[in-house]
C-alpha cells in the first residue's frame, strides 16, 4: 500500500527544540582561530541563535506539503519518498538518491525544473534518514538499500526510468544499475565510484592530481566517517541531545565540501542549511543515519568487486567534489560513460549548490536515452 504523507512536526517538539538552543553551553575557544581546529564557536553561535529567534520551520514544513510525498512499505520498511509528476504522460521517471549529511532538502530547489523538463521526480529518503523509519534489524547496508529502491520502482509502475547519485547516492544508484539494468535505462552520477585498471596504464597530471586530492580528504577529513562506522551509536547519544552539536557536526561538512571558498552562507542560505539540519532533529534520525556507515563498513559489500555498469552513464564533474574523485580513465572502465561534463563550479552538494547546473546536465544527459 502507498500511503499519502505530510510533515506535522509536534508544537512539542520545536518548544523543545527552543528550549535547548537556549541552553546551548558553547565550549571555550582561542580568539581569532578560524576553522583550524573545527567549527568555529562564533559562527556556531550565530547560526544557533538565528535557529532560535529567526528560523521559521513551518514555513519549510508548508514548502515541503506543497509536494506529493508518501509512505511505502518496502522489505519491511517503511520508505518516505517525494513524488513529483510532470504534466506529460510519457515523461520520463527519474530517481534522485541523497546521501549523509545531506536529505531530500537538497533535491527542492531543481525538483521543479526537472517536471518541467519532463520528468517524473521520485525522491525517497534513504532508510533511517529523515521521514524514512528507522531499521529495526542489522543488515541495512548500501546494497540492500539498492535493492529496496529497485522495489520501490517497481511498485510505482514504472519499467523505464533513470538513476542519479551523489554520495551514499552514488553507491546505492551505481549497484541498481548493475542490479536491475533491465529497466534502468541511464545513470547520472556527480561522484562516480572507480578503481585502478588492471596493469600499470600511466596517468596524466591531472589524473595524478586527482589522486591527491583524494589522498588529502582521507588524510585529513575523513575521520568523522571513521567515527560513525565504528561507533554510531555512542556519537548519536551527544547529537541526539544537542541541537548545536548536531548544527556543528553537519555544517562542518558543508562547509568544506561545497564550494564556498571556506564561508558556508556562498553556497547555501541558512534556512537551507537549518532545514537540512531540522530532517535530523525532527526525526532523531541522526544515529539510524549515522548507522549506515557501520552497515556498509561491516557487511564486506565495499570489497566486493563491482560489475561493470553497462547502461549509459552520464559524469558531472564538480571542481570541489573531493571525497572521491578518480580518474576519468578509471572511471570510464568502470562505467559506460557516455557523457562527460567538467561544471565550472560546484562541489559535493551538486544540486543545492549549483542547481541550474545540476538539472541542465541531467536534461541534457538523460535527453539522450529516453
């Protein structure tokens, strides 16, 4: 059964929420320091205090019913998607898979230039994120979740649709296309997953430098992943019970993963930033989010050799998507890729960031294919 659903955030729970901005305890911090040894307290007390005093969640709240979204069951679990139709009958599905910290916050701004370009939008929170519940089992890892959103396809009627990812969206759309490459027509991906090829082919400059960018996230900017694939349940306890630590954990990813030259308001507005926050608080989602990591880390499915895709495969190449970025060759012996687009600016929250950019090249790609 697909069941109709709206966001009803309790008045309960945004009192709550206020009450515990107000007694947020900010640690102490040494003058002038910027981001070099984390979030800065100042910005985060300005941000929470406009959470407090200026933020305006049912405004949100009243954006997001302004969508047709629902409530599925799907390997029992119950799955909270958006579904948004064009006006033409023969348009074509598209699926847009979020990853972490991110939501389906980041779709809202290109969902209605999609439909006008003739698509069908589904857009499902990934299981334990947002509206989505929370597993009640082990076993949730990125593969199973690929095989839910096939399902979840299928359940909507669709025999023909396409596929984007970014993030755990990548990983999750990637193995559909492997999975289910009967009716998965296309895959468009702003953060393709590669590995070497076989042999000792050289690599150009940039490909090198490509490797170095990656090597320096891993090096100095991947521990939070660290973090929440050995114990997310121990750091969900302290962002479950603080608004401004849970602010401080996901703004920081935002921030140095967007291009934004390091001031987080040139690449999203605080409402944005705040709404994409409020999917965790509202739900307490964050540990069932933050769980996925452990899911994906421990179930061996990252050592698992990937098939080759062999459905067309568009590339939107961001500057400043930094978490993976390999090398077009090893990309394009792991993919069909039939569409290469270096964007002019942009980083790992494509379509928030960019999201003129983001929809065009996925117009343009999946123009291609229908």
């Amino acid at each position: 059964m697909i069941e109709p659903f709206r966001v009803a955030v309790d008045d309960a729970v945004l009192d709550d929420l206020r009450r515990r901005l107000e007694a947020t305890r900010f640690p102490d911090a040494i003058p002038a320091m910027g981001w070099e040894y984390g979030t800065p307290i100042d910005e985060i007390r300005e941000l929470t205090e406009y959470w407090r005093d200026g933020y305006d969640w049912r405004a949100q709240e009243s954006r997001f019913n302004q969508l047709d979204q629902f409530v599925t069951e799907v390997d029992g679990q119950r799955i909270h998607f958006v579904h948004v139709r064009a006006a033409q009958p023969d348009a074509l599905p598209i699926l847009l898979v979020h990853g972490w910290p991110g939501s389906i916050v980041e779709f809202l701004d290109v969902i209605p230039r999609l439909t006008a370009d003739g698509f069908h939008v589904v857009a499902p929170s990934l299981p334990g994120y947002g509206f989505s519940e929370a597993p009640r089992e082990p076993g949730w890892d990125i593969a199973r979740v690929a095989r839910a959103f096939v399902a979840l396809m299928a359940k909507l009627g669709y025999d023909r649709y396409g596929a984007q990812g970014g993030d755990w969206g990548a990983q999750i759309t990637t193995r559909m296309a492997i999975v289910d490459s009967e009716h998965c027509i296309g895959l468009h991906l702003n953060m393709p997953i590669a590995g070497p090829p076989p042999g000792d082919a050289p690599l150009t400059d940039d490909e090198q430098a490509d490797l170095g960018v990656m090597a320096r996230f891993q090096r100095e900017d991947a521990a939070y992943a660290q973090v929440q694939g050995a114990h997310p349940q121990t750091l969900g306890i302290a962002l479950d019970d603080s608004p401004a630590g849970l602010l401080a954990w996901i703004a920081q990813r935002f921030r140095d993963w967007s291009d934004c030259d390091g001031v987080l308001e040139r690449s999203f507005t605080r409402d944005q930033l705040l709404t994409n926050v409020m999917l965790y608080w509202v739900t307490r989602s964050f540990t069932s989010s933050a769980r996925l990591y452990w899911e994906t880390m421990h179930s061996g499915v990252l050592r698992e050799p990937l098939a080759h895709v062999d459905v067309p495969t568009g590339i939107a190449r961001f500057p400043k998507e930094e978490i993976l970025r390999f090398p077009r060759s090893w990309v394009e012996q792991r993919y069909h890729v039939t569409r290469w687009t270096e964007m002019p600016r942009g980083g790992h929250f494509a379509a928030m960031e960019e999201p003129d950019l983001f929809a065009d090249d996925l117009r343009a790609f999946f123009d291609t294919v229908r």
